[in-house]
C-alpha cells in the first residue's frame, strides 16, 4: 500500500488541487469529481459513527477510550469533520488553553474561558501581567489562535475582556496585535532538533537565526531566548533542579548561577539579596512560544525583514 501523507492539512490541499485540476476538463468534470469526493467522505464519516456505535454498545467507549481518540490527531480530526468528537468544543478549547498557558505571562498571568457564543465566537478573559511579557504579541496571535483553531476549528473567532473593562467592555485581538514598530510579526518554524531532546537536557539551537534555548522536563517542553536576564550571557548547558521543599522547576544559569522558574514563564526565582542592584532590564527570560504535534516542534520567531535588493 502507498504510504501517503496523512497530515490532514497537506491531504485537504491536495484534494482541492486535484479538483481544480479535475474543473480544467469542464463543469461535468468537476460536477462529478466533487460528488465522488463528497460520497467518500460520508461514507467514512458514516464508518466512524458505526464504529463508535459498537464501542459504546459494547461498553468500550469509556473516558480513557475517548481520551485515546482525542489525543491522535488524525484520528480527531477526522472525527471532528463529521461531528463525532468525544468533547464538546468548550472542553476541547480548555485542553488547548492548558496546553500554552505556560507562555501567557512571566507573573502569573492566566487566560480563562468565559464560553463561546452561538455564532462560534470564543470569549476568553486574561488576569494578571501576561500582557507586559516581551513575547506577548507573538504569544497571543500565534499560541491561542493556533491552539484554539486546531482544537475547535468550528469556531469563527476570539474576542478578549478585559477584568475590568473600560467604555467598549471587549477588546478587540487585532487590538492586542499592535506593537511597537521596531516589533515584528511571527510565524511558526519547525525545529525538529527540540522533539527528541532527552529528559533534564538544556539545548541551545539557532532556528531563523534566532538563539533559542529548549529544554524537556519529564514529558514537558520549554523554550526561551538563549539570554540570561540577570547576566544576559546564554542559557545553553544549564542545569534543571528544583528548590528544595518546593515542586518549582529552575533553570539555573551557567554563567552567573541565576535561576529562573521554567512553569511560571522564566520568572526569577532568587531572592533579591542574590540580585544586582544596578540590573535594569526584565527580571524574567523571554519564553518562546512551543507547539508540540505527534513527532514535530515548531516555535512562534519573527519573521524575517526582506531588504530591498
């Protein structure tokens, strides 16, 4: 049997190249070529709900069995297409908030699912300073909508409030995406050298030209700017530990001994004794937002400035 791509992305653009392919040799053409696609796909549609149909009946569709479905992505995506996903779109987009809240602040910052509306519009509410994370432009644009769309593709938007709202009560995202103009946008980039990175290793890579440090805690991934906000030196060979009596993950520097707490967004774990007092720059490393999907990492980094030849 063919071995073919079974990325849904790559496969849903290949159809639609070949029934534009297929429109070339006329309208009946292409009638025809959409009917054999659209009669394919309901009857594996239908497939699947028989399948989960004799599962339940056989008392086998429990929550580790639904679990298991949900958490392959091929398999959740198609059982999404048909509107057979074992959770509901609140629950998907919950999970999918767990998984990049790590990246939303510095200082405790946290995002909140409020609902989604009946017209598909995810309302989420942030608390604390995420907002003031150098990396938040990037953070909010790239790992929530990313997040939110792969998990609940049905949905048609994200509309954020504010705690205490001022006059308008929403703020609009594409309010949010404003930076300041030496800022630039972001896009995900693959870095397939962050996937198997071995449990407790700090790694240094250069990805877009960027330094990045990743590293794995258990079956946890974590990036960063390879900058120390303390000595501003590199990150790359530092050691994972936690403090004693405490369940903090931290990142010591290798060059002046600084730690940084890995879950809360790099913040600084020192007490200010051990601190410099001349030091006038951010008190937390840059993290950098991580997708992890099946074999593959990719990282939100700006996209490069093409200079006129």
């Amino acid at each position: 049997m063919d071995g073919g791509p079974t990325e849904p992305a790559a496969v849903g653009a290949r159809i639609a190249s070949l029934l534009e392919s297929c429109a070339v040799a006329g309208p009946v053409a292409a009638q025809r070529a959409e009917e054999l696609v659209r009669l394919v796909v309901d009857l594996y549609g239908a497939g699947l709900e028989r399948l989960l149909d004799v599962l339940a009946d056989a008392g086998r569709l429990d929550d580790v069995a639904a679990r298991a479905l949900a958490d392959d992505e091929l398999v959740a995506s198609l059982l999404l297409v048909h509107g057979l996903h074992p959770y509901d779109v609140e629950t998907r987009i919950r999970q999918a908030l767990d998984d990049v809240r790590p990246y939303l602040g510095s200082h405790g910052g946290d995002v909140a699912l409020l609902g989604v509306t009946p017209e598909g519009l995810v309302r989420l509410q942030f608390s604390g300073t995420c907002g003031s994370c150098p990396s938040s432009g990037a953070t909010l644009e790239l790992a929530i909508e990313g997040a939110v769309s792969a998990a609940a593709p049905e949905t048609t938007g994200i509309e954020l409030v504010s705690p205490e709202p001022p006059s308008g009560g929403f703020v609009p995202l594409t309010a949010l995406r404003i930076r300041p103009s030496d800022e630039r946008a972001a896009t995900w980039v693959d870095a397939p050298e962050a996937a198997g990175l071995p449990d407790g290793v700090v790694r240094g890579l250069g990805v877009r030209g960027a330094a990045v440090v990743v590293l794995r805690a258990g079956a946890d991934l974590f990036a960063f700017r390879d900058r120390c906000a303390a000595c501003e030196g590199g990150l790359a060979g530092g050691s994972l530990g936690r403090a004693l009596g405490s369940r903090e993950l931290l990142l010591r520097c290798p060059g002046c001994g600084a730690h940084f707490d890995v879950r809360r967004a790099g913040a600084r774990a020192d007490g200010p004794e051990s601190r410099d007092p001349a030091h006038v720059g951010p008190d937390h490393l840059e993290p950098v937002p991580l997708l992890v999907r099946e074999d593959s990492v990719a990282l939100a980094l700006p996209v490069p400035v093409e200079v006129p030849a």
